[in-house]
C-alpha cells in the first residue's frame, strides 16, 4: 500500500503541473483587462505602468513559471513563517489579487472557515443521513420506506440547489420566519445565544447542500447493498446461522461501501461546487461567493488559485478513495 500510494503521489505530480497549465492558459488567453474597470479619468500612461507592475507585460510563459514558483514555494514558505514565526519566505512576491491587491492565500484563509462551516458540516449531515436511508431501503425492497425514500432522493438530486434554497428561504424564512434568510459572516459564538443564532443561521443552507448529498449517496448505497445481498456468500453465512443482524451490518455492509467510498470521496471537490450556487442563495462569505466575485472582476490569480486548488481536491480524494478500497476488501492489493 505505501509504494502505490507513493506512485501515486509521483503520477499526480504532472498531473497537477499539466491541470495547472491548462488553467493558466486558458484564463491568460480569455478576454478581458483588469484595467477595465479603473475610471476613465486615469492616464493611459498610469495604466500602462499598472499593468507592468501586475506582471501582464511578461510574456506568458514566464507568468506561469513565477505563478508555479508562487504557489508551490513561496505561499508554503509564508504558512511556515506564520506558524513558527522565522522568516524563510523573505521578501519574495506572492500571489496577489488583482482585485484587492492583498496575497491571494490571506483572502482565502479568511474566506475558508465560512465555507468548510457550511459544507463540512452539510457533508457530514448529509452521509449520516443516506448511508442508514440506503441500507434500510435495499434491506426493505418495495416496501413503503423504500418508495417514500426513492421518491425523495430522486427530488433532492434532480432539483437543483439554487431552487431548493430559494423554496426553503420562501417557506422558513418569509412564511414561518423560523430562520434567517441571510448568513451574517460576522457573527462571533461569544455567548450562548450568539451560539443559538450561529446555528440558526446554518440550517438553511446546510439543509440544501445535505439533501442533495444525501440523495445521491443513498441511491448508490441502496443499488450497492442490492448487489450484495444476493450474493452466495450471503446464503452461506445464514447457513452457518450468523444473526440476520451480523449478516447485513458486517458482512453485507462492508462489501457494499466499497463503491460508495468512491462517490463519497469524489464527493468532496463536487460540493464545493455546489456551495458556490448555495453561498450566492444565503450570501455566505466563503469561497463560493469569492470565486463568482473573482470571475466578475475579472481577478486572474484569484481565479487561477481557487480553481487549481478545486482540481487537488479532486486528486487527492480519488487517492483517498483508492487507498480506503484496500481497507474495505483484503482482498484488494496494489503492491
């Protein structure tokens, strides 16, 4: 297991250089000035040295080689001199926004907190919820929770989160005013009741994420249970006279997560996806709400960073994914 997991660390390697590249590209190459937006009143001299001191009047290679220098050397250093206080990075450039002119990981570090809030614990919520949803609903087939439950997931899948939000702001919100429609980012839990109004506030939103995931993740934890229990080894084991409780908790249950490890752990990266429509809808603070703000102010770095960081996401759950199969099943080896 160690020596696949470390070639899978090398391949993913120029995986992540090619991703990056293509990302850059694409963004350098798109349409657009950051200089748009300046007022008119501003020489075009003015501008031109803006420009420069941006960096646009390099030619594009050489923007991606300090892009990648950035990110990879000099960002890491600055964590490193933060945590322990030297000063390894010195007086390197870091990636900067555009927009705000402030180091681009310093506005995500700030914006992070609020998102992983919202989705992390939508995520969590949503899991707990499918997994119990999916084993009960293949154990029961055809029975009236299995109907009650297919129906829904195929709603919470197929509605999408924009509407879903949207629906629950009308209904909670303006009807039965039971929550907020709004996310105040700049509530502090220095209290009890700051702590009620915390949770409050998180409900909504963390509803919508949760029934989408859990809609998706309970279909296949329902197909994969399916599969399983009509497998011989499942008659076998009640031969053998194993409770029915072992049977389907142990032996059944654990065959079946093999493949649902893969949607959980891919997951990850698609929520964050879906917490950009979502923090639009509630007007949460985190990184879904700068990215659209980022693309909207034509914020290149920004823009470039928040996706690459997304496609590692991506990498690094499937790794995750393919290492948790080898923990699920003995039977898989990649060494």
């Amino acid at each position: 297991m160690l020596h696949y997991t470390l070639r899978r660390l090398l391949v993913a390697i120029p995986t992540l250089l090619l991703i990056s590249l293509v990302i850059f590209l694409l963004l350098g190459l798109a349409p657009g000035d950051p200089m748009a937006q300046l007022p008119l009143t501003i020489p075009p001299e003015v501008k031109e040295k803006m420009r420069e001191s941006l960096g646009l009047g390099d030619p594009l290679l050489v923007r991606y080689l300090l892009w990648l220098k950035q990110f990879f050397w000099v960002e890491p250093l600055h964590v490193l001199d933060t945590l322990f206080g030297s000063n390894l990075a010195g007086e390197s450039q870091r990636v900067m926004s555009w927009q705000s002119r402030a180091p681009v990981a310093d506005i995500i570090a700030q914006r992070l907190p609020q998102t992983l809030w919202v989705v992390g614990l939508a995520y969590l919520v949503g899991t707990a919820i499918a997994l119990p949803i999916g084993i009960l609903s293949a154990y029961r087939q055809h029975s009236w929770f299995d109907q009650i439950g297919t129906f829904l997931s195929m709603i919470g899948f197929s509605v999408p989160t924009f509407f879903t939000g949207v629906l629950l702001i009308v209904i909670f919100s303006v009807e039965l005013g039971w929550f907020p429609s709004l996310y105040d980012t700049t509530l502090r839990v220095t209290s009890w009741d700051s702590f009620l109004a915390q949770v409050r506030q998180m409900v909504l939103p963390v509803m919508v994420l949760a029934l989408y995931n859990a809609s998706q993740i309970s279909r296949f934890m329902r197909a994969s249970m399916l599969d399983n229990l009509r497998q011989d080894y499942v008659r076998t084991a009640r031969a053998n006279g194993l409770s029915e409780r072992v049977v389907v908790l142990v032996h059944v249950l654990r065959n079946s997560m093999i493949p649902v490890v893969t949607v959980i752990a891919m997951g990850v990266p698609q929520i964050f996806g879906g917490a950009i429509i979502t923090e639009q809808v509630f007007k949460v603070n985190g990184i879904g709400e700068l990215l659209i703000s980022s693309i909207q102010a034509n914020d290149v770095p920004m823009v470039q960073t928040l996706t690459f960081i997304f496609a590692v996401l991506i990498v690094l759950f499937n790794l995750m994914a393919d290492i948790l199969y080898g923990i699920l099943d003995p039977r898989i080896r990649y060494d």
